[in-house]
C-alpha cells in the first residue's frame, strides 16, 4: 500500500501521467516496457521483410520447396518450429540471453514460411496487405492507448476470441480437407481479419495493464503474432478475389 502511495507521490510531482484511471504503479517505468516491447516487435518485423523478400525475389528457393520431395519435408518441418521452440521459450522467458535466442529462432523460421506463403503471390496483392495492415495496426494501437486513458478495458474480449480462434480453426480444417471455393476462402479470410483486430485490441490493452515487467518476450511475441496473422489474413482475402 505504501509502495503504491509512493509511486503516486513520485508521479504527481514528476508530472507523469498515467496512462489509464487508477493506475498505481509508475507511468515511467510502464512507458518504458513499452517501449521495449515496441523496438522488439519492430526488429521481428523488420526480420521477416526482410527474410520475406530473400525467399520471394530469389526464385530457386521456393521451387525447391514448391517441385522436390525434400522440400516438401523442410517446408512442413519449417511450419512446426515455430510452434516448437515456444515451449523452452516458456521455460526460458527470463533468461539472457537464451531468451533471445529462442526468439529469433523463433521469428527467422516463421519469417521463411511467411515468405513462402507470399513466393507465389503477385507484388501488388503483397503490397496491398502489407499497406492495410500497417493502417490498420497502427489504428488500433492507437484507439486501444486513447481508450485505456479514458477508463475503458478489453479484458473481457479474452474468452471470445479464443472460442473465436477455436471456430475459425475448426474452419480452416474444412476448408483444407473438403474445399469450398473461393467465396468460402473469402469469409474465412474476414473472419480471421477480425479476429486478430480483436486480438491486437486485446494484448495492447495487457500490455497497457497486465503485463509484468519481466514479460517483455510473451508480449512481444503475442503482439507479433497478432500483426503477422492479421497479415495472412489479408494476403488470402486479395488472393481470392484476385
């Protein structure tokens, strides 16, 4: 209680502002995981552009992966690294520099198959993406800080997208095994959007409020994931009614 009394005192005469009603612990030091959390989501992106368009402009890379047996192989074991290497990242969150490590392992694997996903896709149709989601981020971004200022909060969102994801998941199986055309890639393509618009409202707003100072990694990578799917997202609407 005293500790919190202080930070408001410090605050008050500092002449910080916090960034939402009743915040009782220091504006400074919240702005400053920010900050950290933002320059780190920025390197990832910048990584998997520039990734991206290695895979995308070098054209030997993906008919590798596109015409031969190994690449297939390579292609599917590139798909699961991501999701492998969160689990020591789980464990490892907090330890330097393992933590980084396992991040930018994390980040590079994803980025190849981000570029590969976008190998047979015409420029315009990744340009397109790639301008609506930057607008779209930042808008959120934005509405979601001016939002937490004026008292509101988007934790509730938390338990219906991830009913959301588990639909849109359930979906996506369908559409692999049993195909239904492009109108039907189309709504799936929405849905997804809107769901990680959801998502990116939902992580700014924890990363406003709930994260804690040593959770810089899962923030990051949360906020990460959010943009590149909300990406991918996008890239399968164009491609549909391309």
């Amino acid at each position: 209680m005293w500790r919190n009394q202080q930070y408001g005192k410090t605050d008050l005469e500092s002449g910080a502002r916090p960034l939402y009603p009743m915040m009782l612990e220091s504006p400074e030091l919240r702005w400053s995981f920010i900050r950290k959390v933002y320059v780190i989501i920025a390197i990832q992106l910048l990584a998997t552009i520039a990734v991206g368009a290695v895979v995308v402009s070098v054209r030997p890379i993906s008919v590798f992966f596109a015409t031969t047996g190994a690449g297939l192989a390579l292609y599917i074991v590139l798909i699961f690294v991501p999701f492998i290497t969160l689990c020591p990242l789980y464990y490892y969150y907090q330890k330097h520099p393992v933590n980084y490590l396992l991040l930018a392992v994390f980040t590079l694997s994803l980025s190849f198959v981000i570029g590969l996903s976008c190998a047979f896709t015409s420029e315009k149709v990744i340009l397109e993406a790639v301008i609506l989601t930057a607008v779209v981020v930042i808008a959120l971004t934005l509405y979601t800080f001016w939002a937490a200022s004026r008292g509101y909060d988007f934790n509730f969102l938390g338990p219906f997208l991830f009913g959301a994801v588990l639909v849109l998941m359930v979906f996506g199986m369908i559409q692999i095994f049993f195909p239904l055309g492009k109108l039907s890639t189309m709504i799936y393509g929405c849905l997804a959007a809107i769901i990680f618009c959801g998502y990116i409202l939902y992580d700014t707003d924890n990363l406003i409020k709930r994260y804690s100072y040593d959770e810089f990694i899962w923030a990051s990578v949360s906020l990460y994931l959010d943009i590149i799917n909300l990406f991918l997202s996008l890239l399968t609407i164009f491609r549909a009614a391309e």
